[in-house]
C-alpha cells in the first residue's frame, strides 16, 4: 500500500461521446478516492484536457500552436473543478491549485502547501498541467509527482489493463508486460505517454503504474497493488 499517489486521468476519462462530463463517472471516481483518502492514503491528481482540445489539433483547427495548448491547459482547469465539485459532493475535502495563475477559482500552485493539504488529508487537483506549451498533462504528472514527492503515479487507462506488445484491440496475440524499464518503452516505442514524459520519470525514479479505470473500484485495487496492471520503473542499480 502507497502512502502517497499521484492520480493522472486523461480528460476523456470523465466524458462520452455525447457528453463532456457523465455524472456517474464523476461520482464513481469520487467514491473511490474517498475510500482511498479514508484508508489513510494521501492523494493528488493531474487531470488532461482531451475531452476539449488538444495541442495536436493545432493544424486541423487553423489556430497556432501555442494557442490551441493554452486552450487545451485551461481545459484541464474545467476538468480539475469538475473533479473537485464531485469529490466535495461525495464528502472529500479538496483544492484545485494551477499552473496557470487564476486565484478567483483556485489556489497558485505551491508545491510544500501541496504537501501540506495532503497531510491533512485534502485531495489536491492540479491544473493548467506545467502552464508551459508543448508540453503534456502525462509530462505534468511526472513533474508533479517528483515535486511533491508521491510514492507512485497510479497512470489511468481506459480499456486497457496495462501495457501490450502490440494494440490488444486490433492484434489478438498481443501480450502484456507485467513490468518494464523506462529505457525498455523508449528503445521499444511503447506508447504509454510522451517520451519527455517517460524520460523525467526515468531520470526522477518514479514508479508507474499503467491499470485500467473502466474495471470496478480498479483505482482502490491499484492503489494496494491488486489491480490487474503494468508496472514500470527505472530498474537496474
Ligand atoms: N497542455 C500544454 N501544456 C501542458 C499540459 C497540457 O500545452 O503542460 C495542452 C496540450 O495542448 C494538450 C492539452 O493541453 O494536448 C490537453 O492535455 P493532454 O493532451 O495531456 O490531455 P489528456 O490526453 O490526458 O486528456
């Protein structure tokens, strides 16, 4: 059991194809972190903004580049409050803290007052993801993990329990890793997040952990490390 984790979901986690937000998501995610929190874990989470924009999309969209990111930053701020209305709702005391400087609806980001909420038992939910363009929300888990020093980042997915040799949806032989090296994803191009990424949780030895989110109370289980996953770390020395 981790003491303290860093959550990262991807924005589309929260959302459907019809809908932005799908209220049973929210609640089940909430419920879960409460018994997580209850259970005397500390909890922080970095939210995406792919249920809104994308910086990729840049092009198709005709909008520059770093305007779309900012777009896509200040999406993960929707998506951050979206999180904190659900788990106060469910009873969890929580703070969203920003990148982006916006102190009317959150706290700046504050790495020791971070720590500080944690150890009174308050969610932190980070958004705005590193307030820098060409950069990821999985690139932001990875920094904020190291900056507030979590045990493990608890990495979401949906529908896939772990990390494959090729896509199990399309290839029916594909296998999963149950652990790999940081230098095994980079050298193999395995696509679980970004390489900078993967290259700051290598160079800060953070432990992942690739679970999906769509099995039942899947978060809780990968939290005491029976959860159906795939871990990865900096391994050797
Ligand atoms: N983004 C950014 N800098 C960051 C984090 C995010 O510019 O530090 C932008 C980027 O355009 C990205 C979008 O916000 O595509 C949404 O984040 P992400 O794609 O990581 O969300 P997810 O796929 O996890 O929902």
């Amino acid at each position: 059991m981790y003491k303290r984790i860093l959550l990262k979901l991807s924005g589309e986690a929260l959302s459907n194809h019809d809908e932005i937000f799908v209220r049973e998501v929210l609640d089940d995610l909430s419920s879960q972190i409460k018994t997580i929190v209850d259970s005397g874990v500390e909890v922080a989470i970095v939210v995406g903004g792919g249920n809104f924009v994308r910086g990729r999309m840049a092009e198709d969209l005709g909008i520059d580049r770093i305007q779309v990111d900012y777009m896509g930053m200040l999406g993960t701020v929707i998506n951050a409050l979206a999180i904190q209305g659900a788990l106060e709702r469910n009873g969890v005391e929580t703070r969203v803290q920003t990148a982006i400087d916006m102190t009317k609806v959150a706290e700046p980001f504050i790495p020791r007052r971070a720590i500080r909420h944690m150890e009174k038992g308050r969610v932190v939910v980070f958004g705005a993801g590193t307030g820098s363009a060409f950069f990821s929300t999985d690139t932001t888990a990875a920094l904020r993990a190291s900056e507030i020093k979590a045990d493990v980042i608890l990495m979401a997915k949906n529908g896939v329990d772990g990390v494959y040799d090729a896509d199990p949806n399309v290839v029916k032989t594909a296998t999963k890793f149950d652990s790999l090296t940081y230098m095994d994803l980079l050298q193999k191009g395995l696509e679980v997040m970004d390489s900078t990424a993967t290259s700051m949780c290598m160079d800060n030895d953070i432990d992942l952990i690739v679970f999906n989110m769509n099995e039942k109370n899947n978060i809780i289980k990968a939290v005491k490390g029976e959860a159906e996953a795939t871990r990865i770390s900096k391994g050797g020395n």
